[in-house]
C-alpha cells in the first residue's frame, strides 16, 4: 500500500513515547540503560504463522473479513550452570531495572513483549478455502525452519550497516549476530548493542546454514508440519470460522471510500488490489522523489488543524500519527509519516492488466483525452467518521469542474456495473476501479447530492483516533472548524490550488502511484501534463518521432508540441464558482 522498506523485526520491550514531558523515557534515556546490561547473543526459534485480529473498515456481514498475519517466534530459554532463571529472564529483570534506573517514564510498557514479527494487517483472502491454503504453505515454510534449527537461531549477518541510516559510511559498522537494536519507529534503526561475546562455532554454523547454501536438504526432507498452527493468541484464531468467499458481485459504488490500513472488497474481474488514483496533490513538504518539487500548493496550512501536544486526543489506533506529516518527537505515532496530503478523486486500483487492472501508459492515454476546468476546492467542515478517522471534508459540488471530472472518469474508466459500461475512444478499461461506469457525481455526499456514490472529496488528516474524553472531541472539532471557517471566508468561491513553480495555474490533477508519490500532472483545459523525476522534466507532448508529411492535418503528428498545442489552445475564461450549495457542520463521536 506504500513503499514501505523492509521493517521485519520482533519487538522485545515496547518504550512507547520519547517524550518524558508526556511521561515518556527520551532516547538518552534508553541508550544510558542499554549501555549498562551485559546480555549473550539470545536465539530465536520460530513456531507458527497466525491469522486473526484484524477488523477494519468496511468490514461488515456481507465483506470479507480482514485479518493480520503475524509470525510467532519466541526467545530460546538457555541456563548458566546451577541457575533457576534462564539467561534471557534474568536480562528481563536487568533491563526493567536499568530502565528505572535512568528515570524511564510511565509510558513503557511494564512487561516484556511476546515475540512476533508482523508480516502485514488488514488482509483479506479470496475465501476461508484460500485462507487455508496459504497458512499450509507458509507454516510448511516454518516447518523447515525448525528442522533448520531445532534449537534456534541467532539472528544477524555477515554485512555492514549504519546508524542511524542516514550518517551513511561515516558510522559503518560490522553487523554480526546476536545484537538488540533500539527502533525509533519500525522503519528506522538508530542505534545497536552489541552482546558480551562471539558466537560458539555451533551457534555461527546454524547462523549461517542459509547464507551458505545449505539450506536445500532440509527443504526435501521436510514434506509435513508436526506442530498446530490454528490457534490464536489473543485474537481470533485460523480453526472455527464460519465459511466466507468474496462475492464480487456484493460490490457497490459505496466502497470508493478507503482505509489504507484495511483491504479492499474487489469488484468483478479484479484479481488484485492497487492504491494508484486520481486526486488533488495539498503536501507542503512533501518527501515524495517524483516531483521537482516539495511543496504543491500554499493556499492552506494544515498546521492548524492538528493536535500535536495531546491538548485532546491521546492516541492513534494504528502505527501512523498525522498524515499531512508526522514530527521526530511525536511519540504517539509509531511511523514518522511524510506530508501526504492530498484529496482522492477516482480509484483506479492496480496497474497489473494480467490481474484485470489497466497498464500504466494506457491510463494515461486516457486521461490526456479527458478535458476539464480548473479544479477548484473549498474546504466544508472537520469530523470524526464511523472508523474514527479525522477527515476534512471538502464542498461536493456536482455541478462543478470536480464534479464533471468524475463523471468523465465513471463513464471512461469506472466497471461495468448494473448494466452500465465504460467507454473511451481508445478501448482501454480496468476491472479494478472503484467506481462504477453509471456513478455520477450527483450521487454523492453532501446536501444537494444522494450519498450512495463515490463522489465524496475529503482529505484524510489521521486514522482512528482516541480523544481523552467527548468534551475533548467537541473542543478539537469546534477548534478546527474555526479554521475552516476562516479559509471558507477567505476562498469564498473556492481555490484552484498551486504553487510559483507547481500547476502555475492552478487546479492541476495529479496520478498517484500511491499516497506519497504523485507521479504524472495533468493541467486543466487540456493545457498538457508532465513527469518529473529527480529533478527532469518530461513532456509527453513533445514526440522524438519524425514529423509525418502534411503537418498539423495528419493525426500521426497530433501528438508533436506544435500541433498539440495547436489543437488544444488556452482557454481564456475561467470556470465559475458561484453555485457551490453550503454544507452544514457534522460531528460524530
């Protein structure tokens, strides 16, 4: 769902907050105690993939059910002669102790964490038969493992690592086996401790049986699995499920609404989820590699609307903290999220024509046929949805350019659905949007609109979010929605968004690969789009191809920077945005 890097890692002692001003245990904190332990590289005996947890949005009687999957493993108990505890107990007891110690704040947890590595959240199989299948055959994966290992493994490599990532070569060190590591969020590592010895020729040959090659044996003689992996551990186990199957045909226009923490419901002949769309780019600082430049707009600050001192909420449901960017000291979001603001118009789902998606060069032949006005926005209102989310909803005006666009885009890019087809002068459709060909943007949220539709501009501000109490939700809400009021007075016709040096113009819409990387602007008025990357800039109106005889009048040449912008002039009127209905104010707790 985002370009995540490889994160795999079991997690022994939660810190939670870095702040110790919000009773949390800071970085100095955490380091000055692990620099006092003394511990022996611990081994780690892998024991069997779950499902279960899970439970998003969407999920309802007629959905299938979303579901983690999770890598139990556990930390081998070794003995020193004539001791009681193992050696990883009595590093627990020393680290709880150094811990305080130093200080730590109330926001560690005070037990240690049951290993398990996280392999993903929010999945959802085709049916309980596929469910099945697939926890066989990575449980019969871990079956070999144990063979592999029948007494566990310590962890590491023979490479090289920095840390932080970021000091690069000037921090360089051997990463060897057997080291604790601290994570600042799951992503980044920024500090590793080394344990008090090398390992055992034995230990260093079951380290690396992998890295040598000499792994095939086990995987022939290793057919069966001996150990039960349809059970649970505080969540809903794999055994005792009611049979379910994904029913395409159970799809409808209303499930354009997305939780990026949660699978999707498929309509008919999609094979495969995606997360490329069309929507308007709103990140100030945007960190995506895609584009000259960070910013692209300057006509709001969502500074404002977030709460980043905990005055109301008090956590975050997921591992993310505010979306429009997170902050290094935030410590009630587990991943320091980049600014990806943005308002999602059209879902066109995967990319993957094998899979029923449509390629990549082929959407965007379609879009650069598509003509529409400048995209102007104006904010509405701040809310809580059903899933917790904050949201700024925007005005949803169907009589507006937003509102025509999305009717282009359900009649030349949405399913087929309720006898409704697609159609595009170049015969080019997906299986995998999440919008309906017969969709209209009248059919939408907001007032004047039927609210059974897709049509629903609204920016994410963050997932699932706890307040300390209902008064504090009222507070943050009245708050917010004091700012909106201001930049409804300020824009009161609305805004085409923009910046000096991105979409000069304004009211540009952008395709997205996924939240963070819009990677092609298409310009209002079939003015043009481009790519940039790394800093160049791509026309896709300026063909390397030879001009064909006859100029201009033969259609091969239609594409050439002279005869495109020939054909599609400037328009000089402006679209006018003077009958936007006004929104009333919603708040659900």
């Amino acid at each position: 769902k985002m370009p995540y890097i490889d994160s795999s890692h079991t997690e022994l002692l939660r810190i939670g907050s870095l702040d110790p001003e919000y009773g949390g245990t800071s970085i100095e904190q955490v380091y000055d105690a692990m620099d006092s332990l003394s511990f022996p590289p611990f081994a780690v005996f892998p024991e069997y993939v779950k499902g279960g947890g899970g439970g998003g949005s969407g999920d309802g009687d007629n959905s299938v059910p979303s579901s983690d999957i999770t890598l139990i493993v556990s930390v081998v108990d070794s003995y020193t002669d004539y001791a009681s505890y193992s050696t990883y107990d009595d590093f627990l007891d020393n680290l709880f102790d150094a811990m305080d110690a130093v200080g730590g704040g109330a926001c560690m947890d005070d037990h240690d964490t049951d290993p398990h590595v996280s392999m993903s959240r929010g999945v959802k199989f085709k049916s309980l038969t596929h469910q099945q299948k697939y926890f066989f055959q990575v449980n019969l994966e871990v079956a070999v493992w144990q063979s592999m290992y029948p007494k566990g493994v310590v962890i590491g490599s023979k490479g090289y690592a920095s840390f932080p990532p970021e000091s690069k070569s000037a921090n360089k060190m051997y990463v060897g086996y057997g080291n604790l590591y601290f994570f600042f969020d799951r992503a980044n590592i920024t500090k590793a401790f080394l344990p008090n010895r090398d390992l055992t020729d034995k230990e260093l040959g079951y380290a690396t049986i992998y890295s040598s090659g000499n792994a095939g044996t086990y995987y022939e003689e290793t057919t069966t699995i001996d150990f039960d992996y349809n059970k649970g551990s505080g969540s809903n186990d794999n055994s005792d499920q009611e049979y379910y199957e994904h029913n395409p045909y159970g799809w409808n226009a209303r499930m354009a609404k997305h939780d990026m923490t949660d699978g999707w419901d498929l309509p008919p002949g999609c094979e495969q989820e995606g997360e490329t769309f069309l929507g308007i780019p709103l990140s100030q600082y945007s960190d995506s590699k895609l584009q000259g430049t960070r910013s692209f707009q300057d006509q709001f600050d969502f500074e404002t609307l977030l709460d980043r001192n905990f005055t109301y909420i008090q956590k975050f449901g997921t591992n993310h903290g505010w979306l429009v960017g997170e902050e290094v000291d935030n410590g009630a979001g587990s991943i320091v999220d980049k600014d990806t603001a943005h308002i999602p118009l059209f879902y066109t789902g995967t990319l993957n024509p094998d899979m029923g998606g449509i390629d990549l060069k082929d959407l965007i032949k379609v879009m650069e046929t598509i003509d529409f006005g400048e995209l102007y926005i104006k904010p509405a209102f701040v809310f809580q949805d059903d899933d917790g989310s904050i949201k700024l909803q925007f005005e949803a005006d169907a009589s507006s350019a937003l509102g025509y666009l999305y009717n282009s885009l359900c009649s030349m890019l949405g399913i087929t659905w309720n006898y409704e087809s697609p159609y595009n002068s170049l015969g080019l459709y997906s299986n995998c949007a999440m919008h309906a060909a017969g969709d209209r943007a009248k059919y939408g949220c907001g007032p004047d609109n039927a609210n059974t539709g897709g049509f629903c501009p609204q920016m994410t501000l963050a997932y699932r979010v706890g307040f300390q109490s209902e008064e504090h939700a009222a507070a943050y809400l009245e708050r917010s929605n004091n700012y909106v009021d201001y930049w409804r007075s300020l824009y009161p016709s609305g805004v085409a968004v923009g910046t000096s040096e991105f979409c000069t113009s304004g009211g540009c819409l952008a395709l997205f690969l996924q939240r963070q990387d819009p990677l092609m602007i298409f310009s209002p008025n079939l003015a043009g789009s481009w790519v940039e990357f790394m800093g160049g800039t791509v026309a896709p109106t300026i063909s390397p191809a030879p001009t064909f005889d006859g100029g201009c009048d033969d259609l091969r040449n239609s594409k050439l920077d002279k005869c495109y912008r020939q054909k599609h002039a400037r328009k000089a009127s402006s679209v006018a945005w003077d009958a936007l209905g006004a929104v009333g104010q919603l708040s659900l707790f």
